[in-house]
C-alpha cells in the first residue's frame, strides 16, 4: 500500500473528524439518504451545519454531506487457502459525496457519487472492490399525499428494511455497498409499514459512469413492519429473486426463487431476542426449490460496570441433501450482509449450522467491544461448504463430514466523534474435516476500518 495515499487518507478523516459539531446533532445513519437536516433551518449555521442545511428558498433547501473511508485487511490464508490463495495485507478505499434536494414537501431529488480504490491487493480484486467514479445513489421521492403517508421513490436506491440486515442489506462492509435500480412505495402509518418493489441490482463495472442495471436479475416483492408495542416489532415479508443463467453445482440455469419470511425482535426488561424464519420454493433449471433459513438469537446485560451483555444466536440454512433427486435444497441468502458472521468472507447461510455465544462490553458511550465464538457445521455433508455470498469454497468432493471450523473472535468500535469512526476485528477460523479435505488450512484475520463522515 502507498504511504502516501493512506496518509492523505487518514489525515482527511482526522481533519473531518475534529470538526466540531452541534450537541444535538443527530447520528449519522446507514443509509445517508434516511437523513434529513430540515431541523436546522430555525438554526444559525455553525462549521459543517452551512453545508447541511443551505436554503434556496422559502420551501426548498439543499443539503451535502460526504465519507472517507480507508480499510486494511490481513488474512495468512483468504478462502482457506484453497487454489493456492497467498498471505494478502492490502486497502480499500472509499470517497462518497451526496446532495439532497428539496424542493418543497412534496418533491425529493438526491444524488451520490463514489470513487473505490483497492491498494496492493495480490488476489485479482473483488467486484465490490474497485471503480472510478460512479453514480452510487440517484433517485426522485415524490410524496403525493398531503399527510406525506405515502412515498413513490424511482431510481437507484440502497435497500435495507430491518436493521440486522440479513437477506437484504445495504453491503456496507466490502469497498462498493449494493445498489438496485428500480420504484419502490413506501407507506408509513404510526404503527406500521409497507413495502412494494420492483428493482434490478446494479452490475458494477471499473470505469466512470458505466454501472448499469443488471439485465439477467430483478428482484421485487412486498415487506410489512408491525409495532406490536414499545419494544417488539414482527415483520412479514414475500420476496422474489430471478435470475438467469446461474450456477449450483454442476447445473447451470434459470433461477426463479420466491422467499416467504417472518421476523420478531424485542427487549423485556435485561433480555433481547430476535426470531427469524425464511423458506424458499420456485424453479431452477426444471427442479423445484424446497429451501429455508432460521435464526434465533438474544441476550441478558447485566447491571454492573461496562454493562455486560452476554450473548447466544443459532443459525441455520438448508444445503442440497441430493444432487440427483430433482429438488434443489441450497438456500439463496439473496443480498445478504456480509459481515453479520464476521469480516472473513468464509461463513455464507448456504448449507450452514451455526452456534455463536457471545460477551459485550461497553467500557464507555462510545466503546464496545464483543468476543464471541463461532461454531460451524454443513448442514448437509452433500453439499458444499459456502463463503460469502453464496459462492462453492470447492466442487463437492467424497468427504461427508460435516465440521466445517469454529471461528474465535474479538471486535471493538471506538466512536471518537459524531465524525469519526474507528473499527477493529481479530479473527482465528480454525479448518476441520470438512474445509481440510478440500486442501484448507486455518485462517488469521484482521481488519481495521478508519470511516469519516460530514
């Protein structure tokens, strides 16, 4: 990696980080788009206010804001060393700059740019790693109702309808975070809701200005949010994913997969929970699908310094338990989030089992750490041992164990500022039966993100 280059990295976060901002400020948000700074227009600028909230009229304004973010990634072995993978420490870099326009209440126009880098990285990159400048986000929001219930949003979009963000999410972790092009309607009720979409993902390509949508895919479906009460939410969703011309195993043809799905998230006093559950059927290449996914997970924080949160989540997705029965039992994640096992890339939902207890520490307001340990099995020793998304570490071999590898591992977050953010992850997957018949080896990992936003 150029020393230069992560300097001038590093010192424009620094810089953008130390900006001092108002006390009340509200956090930044995953989606910047979500954002909305109309509150400072009875607010005398101050430092980055100017640039978020510049009015051009009496019911029009223009806000502007931006991210630098620099990640450096160190595996012994990326992909379990398999196919000859080598020891890699390489960079990602990202610079995204956004406008949101309002022109009155009733019409919306917002627009961001990225620039990706990727620095002294030995494998060829990733999809995700690399672009000129490009087009990230740039959609129309028309709000045809004077109770503003209603949201008509065209273009391309960041879609996430859940914060854990596990089979539709934003892919905030690699370099490029996942866009779609397409309409999506909103409707928002004090209580509840309502999703209805029709998107195509964008197939990201290196040069400026030349993602395009992805013709051989659309995804489109309906998400529902219900609040049953303060702190318990049940979401209902049905999703389709098409897609032609793919892979599982040795077959290669069209994918038509419909995702029936429920969630319920809640907190009771010291305890959290989460319940998820997914089943899949549609077509591929003349078989039927018969495919499901489950999750459960919470925790208890205890009343005591650094507010401990002790932690277990379950998870499991089906695996193709015959090749040759006419059925296709592969769970498809869809666009999941990467980084909800860890940042490896190695743990995909395909064909998976996995026990995860964990311990959370906040030794501040804006530190938290986690140790957690991840233990992984096939669902089915039939199928393939998956990385992320849903990608074959290798063609089904004669092995049947099902031992895939535990993972130990250390995260921690250092909010320095409402600007800067400090992220680090340790890893120590280790290889069994399952990944060593395959030529694998144990995995070391670390990763540390630098992120400033304004």
């Amino acid at each position: 990696m150029k020393p230069r280059t992560v300097a001038l990295a590093l010192a424009a976060a620094l810089v953008i980080g130390d900006v001092a901002h108002a006390a009340d400020a509200p956090p930044f948000k995953l989606i910047r788009s979500d954002e909305s700074y109309a509150y400072l227009a009875d607010k005398p600028g101050a430092g980055l206010d100017d640039l978020r909230y510049i009015p051009l009229g009496p019911d029009a304004y223009l806000s502007l804001g931006g991210e630098a973010r620099l990640r450096v990634d160190s595996f012994d072995a990326p992909r379990f060393g398999v196919a000859g993978a080598r020891a890699d420490l390489y960079g990602l870099g990202r610079a995204l700059f956004s406008a949101d326009l309002h022109l009155g209440s009733r019409v919306r126009i917002y627009g961001q740019l990225g620039l990706h880098r990727d620095f002294d990285k030995k494998d060829p990159p990733a999809v995700s790693d690399r672009s000129d400048v490009d087009a990230q986000v740039a959609f129309v929001d028309v709000t045809p109702d004077a109770d503003r219930r209603w949201r008509l949003r065209l273009g391309r979009q960041e879609i996430a309808f859940n914060a854990t963000q596990r089979f539709v999410s934003v892919r905030e972790s690699p370099n490029i975070r996942q866009s779609f092009d397409g309409a999506r309607a909103t409707r928002q009720a004090a209580d509840l809701r309502f999703d209805a979409f029709y998107v195509r993902p964008v197939t990201i390509q290196t040069g400026a200005f030349d993602d395009s949508s992805n013709r051989q895919q659309q995804f489109y479906g309906v998400y529902v949010s219900k609040t049953l009460s303060k702190a318990v939410s049940l979401d209902l969703y049905a999703l389709e994913l098409d897609r032609d011309g793919v892979r599982f195993g040795a077959v290669r043809g069209d994918e038509r997969r419909t995702s029936y799905g429920a969630r319920l998230a809640g907190k009771r006093g010291a305890i959290d929970y989460e319940v998820e559950g997914v089943i899949q059927g549609g077509r591929f290449a003349g078989r039927d699908i018969q495919a499901w996914a489950g999750s459960v997970g919470g925790g208890y924080t205890l009343v005591r310094p650094w507010s401990p949160r002790l932690g277990l989540r379950f998870d499991a997705g089906s695996g193709d338990k015959d090749p040759d029965d006419g059925e296709l039992g592969t769970f498809n994640p869809l666009f999941p989030k990467g980084s909800y096992f860890n940042e490896t890339s190695l743990t995909s939902w395909s064909n998976l089992v996995a026990v995860r207890p964990s311990l959370g520490l906040a030794p501040s307001r804006d530190v938290s750490l986690e140790l957690s340990y991840l233990m992984r099995w096939r669902q089915t020793g039939a199928d393939a041992v998956y990385l992320q998304p849903s990608t074959p570490l290798a063609p089904v071999g004669p092995n049947r164990s099902k031992a895939v590898g535990d993972a130990l591992q250390l995260d921690a977050t250092w909010l320095v500022s409402r600007n800067l953010k400090l992220q680090g992850q340790l890893v120590h997957q280790s290889a069994d039966d399952a990944v060593r018949a395959l030529g694998g080896r144990s995995v070391d990992f670390a990763m540390l993100i630098v992120q400033a936003r304004f």
